[in-house]
C-alpha cells in the first residue's frame, strides 16, 4: 500500500469510521484505529465546548454535547488549524432547534467575539483627543476588530447575564431584528446594540465617513440644533467606548 492510499485510508477511517477502509489498514490493529477515531472526535468535541461555553450553560451539558456529537459527524474539519473548525457549529444549532432560534443566535455571537479576539489591533481615539481633531476634515473609522452581527431574539441579554453569573432572563423574539456592533478594546471584546442612528451611520463608518456628513444626515433627519447635538453625543459615546480608531484626520 502506498502513503497516499494509506493517508487517504486512514483519513476517511477518521472522518467517516469507515470500515472498509479500515480492513484495508493492515499495518494497524483493530483496537489501535479506535483510540484514534476517539482521540479524533475528542479531539473536536474539546473544540466546540472550549469555543461555545455560553451556548453550553443555556442549554444544558447533555443538549449540548449531543448537538457537538451531531456536528462532529456530520462536519470534517476544514482548515489548517482546529480554531476554524466551531465556525459552523450554529449552523447545526439553527437545524438542530429551529423552534428556538435564540439558540443558534446565542452560538453565534459566541463565534463573533471569539473573532473578534484575534483580529487585527488598533489604536483607538480616546475622550481627551477629541478636542485636538479638526472635525471639518475628520475621516471617521472603526477600530479593524470591528463587526456586526444581526440577531432576531435576545440572545445578547441571555449571554450578558450568563457572563455576568446572573439568572439569563426567558428567550424572546425580538420585535425587529437588532443589529450589534462588536469590537474588541485592548484584551477586551465589546458589543454594543446599535439605535436607529446609529444602524444608519457606524456601517458608513466602517468604509471611513467624514464627520462632516455625519452631521450633515442627522440635521437632515432631526432638525439642525438636534441634529448637532446627537453628532457630538454619538461621538462621545463612539470615542468613549473605544470604538474609532486613532488618528481619524
């Protein structure tokens, strides 16, 4: 048997437990080929338990694990490194719960922040470098980890009081769906629900917008005094909280 033939063997053994495969594995005993098929999919069911912990409280261990079990079947890793490999995993939650969306919901912004971790650094603009920005000139962007997640339940909610070791409240279907900002500051991922301002301008900041026609929409929308007034107080919360990145002229 060749290397190839024998990796390819051995491979399908893994992903599927193929047993005709298997029998074409001579050099390796029976017993030996299931310590590795478990050390496989312990191997990603680690993964999906380390990437989804939230997920895991709300549901409870054993709905969780059968779901991971599930997936694990069904889905063969995909990419160089195991990180990769919980990306689909509320996919599987969404068909696995279809009447309880908050589910998958909850999985992914569990992805999303773990994303956000390990994007790209930023400096962001602080409070006390506002007053140094000539605004008629500001381009405004977000800091790189920036993106934004759709959601139609609560899901936000069930993870902040997860995360915070409160009682998550009942899962909802939200009116309308919510759209969040997610960021990370320093070590620290955020997210943030955006208002009906701000869904109009933080996806136009995210390709750079001047800060000139941020103010210029709103006074179209709420009036030239109101309309001033939300610009600054958008920018302070924006700066404030570490979204925008520095040096925005």
């Amino acid at each position: 048997m060749g290397l190839r033939t024998l990796q390819r063997d051995f491979a399908t053994w893994l992903a599927a437990e193929d047993h005709e495969a298997a029998g074409r594995l001579s050099l390796v005993a029976p017993e030996g080929l299931s310590v590795y098929l478990n050390n496989y999919r312990g191997q990603l069911m680690g993964c999906l338990t380390e990437s989804y912990p939230k997920t895991q409280a709300w549901i409870g261990d054993s709905a969780f694990l059968s779901a991971a079990a599930d997936h694990v079947e069904a889905v063969t890793p995909h990419s160089w490194t195991l990180d990769d490999y919980a990306e689909g995993f509320p996919g599987t939650l969404a068909r696995r719960y279809p009447g309880d969306p908050e589910v998958a919901d909850l999985a992914r912004l569990e992805l999303a922040l773990s994303e956000t971790f390990v994007a790209p650094d930023g400096d962001s603009l602080s409070l006390d470098a506002i007053a140094h920005v000539d605004w008629a000139r500001a381009q405004l962007r977000l800091m790189p980890s920036a993106t934004f997640l759709d959601l139609t339940t609560n899901a936000a909610a069930i993870w902040s009081a997860i995360d915070g070791g409160d009682v998550p409240p009942a899962a909802e279907i939200l009116a309308g769906p919510a759209t969040l900002l997610i960021w990370r500051q320093g070590f620290v991922c955020c997210f943030q629900e955006l208002d009906s301002n701000e869904r109009m301008l933080v996806p136009l900041i995210s390709g750079g917008i001047g800060f000139e026609e941020v103010c210029e929409r709103l006074v179209s929308l709420h009036g030239s005094d109101e309309g001033v007034r939300l610009a600054g107080e958008l920018l302070a919360r924006w700066a404030g909280a570490g979204m925008l990145q520095r040096g925005v002229t």
